[in-house]
C-alpha cells in the first residue's frame, strides 16, 4: 500500500478556487488510480473525482463537473484536484484514496480503494 497525505485545504468565499494535493510517500504514485472523496458532517463519503494511472483519463461526480480538475504529476508523486467556482456545499473533509496498482478499472465506490489519506478540510463560506 501507499501512504497519502492530503494538504491545501481551508476557509475560502463562494466563488474562489483552492488546490488540493495529495502526496504519496513511502513508494512512486506511479501505476495508481487515485480517486478523491469528500464527506460532509453527518453524510457519507462522496465520490468526487478519479484518474487512471495509465491514460490519465478523469472523470467527475456531476456535482463538480466543469468546476473541478484531477490532475497528476509522477515526477513529483502528487495529485491534484483544482478547484473553482466553490460553493457553500462542497464543504466536507476532502480525502484522496489509491486503488489496486495497475488496475484499468475505473473507480467511484470507496470499497474499491484500499489507501487513504488523513483528509483535509474544504470550508465554502456564503
């Protein structure tokens, strides 16, 4: 397994942009699929975003469509997840997760992911 660590979270208006980033230690983020969740106070963990590790295709929750970009760079080991146009709701505890290396499967459901990061937290002030 790969140990993640999540950072850039914080407090922002309705409408800024913030960069989350997910560090891989330990090992190369290379060949994992990484998937980003978010979980709000007292609802279940969301699927937000994932990415493929071979063909870097993405795909995205309707929710976050067109306002949030997954994005990775093995050279640094890190994930991305660009966020823009934040609203009130998507305030939650953001979680990056790394599923099965090499796996070609794409990835939405939390079970399918078997390393997680500490979270960080994403607070859209109205």
């Amino acid at each position: 397994q790969v140990q993640l660590v999540e950072s850039g979270g914080g407090l922002v208006p309705a409408g800024d942009s913030l960069r989350l980033s997910c560090a891989a230690s330990g090992r190369t983020f290379s060949g994992y699929p990484v998937g980003w969740f978010r979980q709000a106070p007292g609802k279940g963990r969301e699927f937000v975003a994932f990415i493929r590790w071979s063909t870097d295709t993405t795909y995205y929750a309707d929710s976050v469509k067109g306002r949030f970009t997954i994005s990775r760079d093995n050279a640094k080991n890190t994930v991305y997840l660009q966020m823009n146009s934040l609203k009130p709701e998507d305030t939650a505890v953001y979680y990056c997760a790394a599923g099965t290396r090499y796996s070609s499967y794409v990835l939405r459901s939390a079970a399918d992911f078997s390393s997680w990061g500490q979270g960080t937290q994403v607070t859209v002030s109205s």
